[in-house]
C-alpha cells in the first residue's frame, strides 16, 4: 500500500475519532415499514376501497361499452353477405366509432385511476409522516429507516415502529371522523 493510502486511511480514523467522541451517546435508531401501514391502517384501507369501488365503476362503463362494440361486430358477420354495401359501410363505421369510444374511455379511465391512486397514497402518507414525526419527537429518535426502501437488510426486531406508528395512525383517524 502506498504511504498515501495508509495517510489517508489514518486521517479518517483519527476524524472519526473525533467527531464521534467515545463518551457521546450514540444514536437512538428505529425502522419503520411504510408499505405495511399504507396497507394496513384503517385510513390505508379505506383509500384503497375507495379505489376499488372507483375502478369497478369505470369497469363497468367499459364491459358495457365492449358489449355494444361486440354486438354491432356480430351483427355484421351475421348479415355480411345479405348487407349492400353501403349499409355494410355504415355498421363497420358504427363499430369503428364504438371501438374509437371504447379505447378513450379506456385510456381516461387509466389516467384517472392513476391520478387518484396518486393523490390518496399521499393524503394517507401525509397522516404517517405527521404520526411518525410526533412518535419520533416524543421518543427522541435520531434517525428512522424506512424498510421499504431498500437501504435496510437487518435490524433488531425492537427497533421496529411500525405497528406503534400504525396504532397511531388508526387513532389519528377515529378521532377526526
């Protein structure tokens, strides 16, 4: 190794050293799972139920504009031949209209369901964040790792807030109905 490195590398230790003094209390630590309390709170499951029941809705305009489209489409197999041309023209104009319907509807529908998941993702995680940040406060926590996000690989089960956070949450909640 060259003399630099080994420079270097005691530079660091000595600036660890001193930044972290050995007599400092170290840092309180906990982990939370956010995906779990967006799925399993009582205000999680009621913005997912919304979307839900939203979908089903839209689901059902579409099965209904699919049908329409399939009707006119067996209607003209089932006349292609007895059909003159020009009335073959106008039920193929029909059918193309409906499926032009259908695939905006589709694509409206799309959008607002992604817009709406969007929007009741951050209402829900704006009751964590504030139910975090009072947890965090109270039990004067330096830093909280989100197991959600990749970064963390082991903890010690006690370092877990999520079911306090949650329990938070739910109490947030039932009282501001």
């Amino acid at each position: 190794m060259k003399k630099g490195g080994i420079w270097l590398i005691g530079f660091l230790v000595a600036a660890l050293g001193t930044a972290w003094p050995a007599h400092a209390e170290s840092p309180k630590v906990a982990v939370i799972d956010v995906n779990k309390i967006l799925n399993e709170s009582e205000v999680g499951k009621v913005a997912k139920k919304k979307m839900e029941d939203r979908y089903e809705e839209l689901k059902k305009k579409i099965d209904g504009k699919q049908d329409e489209a399939r009707k006119i489409k067996d209607e003209i197999d089932k006349q292609k031949i007895l059909l003159g041309k020009e009335k073959l023209k106008e039920k193929e104009d029909t059918l193309n209209g409906k499926i032009s319907e259908l695939r905006q509807l589709t694509q409206e529908a799309e959008k607002e369901m992604q817009t709406r998941q969007g929007e009741q993702t951050r209402d829900v995680l704006k009751v964590i964040e504030s139910q975090l940040r009072k947890y965090v406060e109270a039990e004067k926590i330096d830093l909280v790792f989100d197991r959600t996000q990749g970064g963390v690989v082991h903890f010690r089960p006690d370092l877990d807030i999520t079911d306090k956070v949650m329990g938070m949450v739910n109490k947030e909640k039932a009282g501001g109905k």
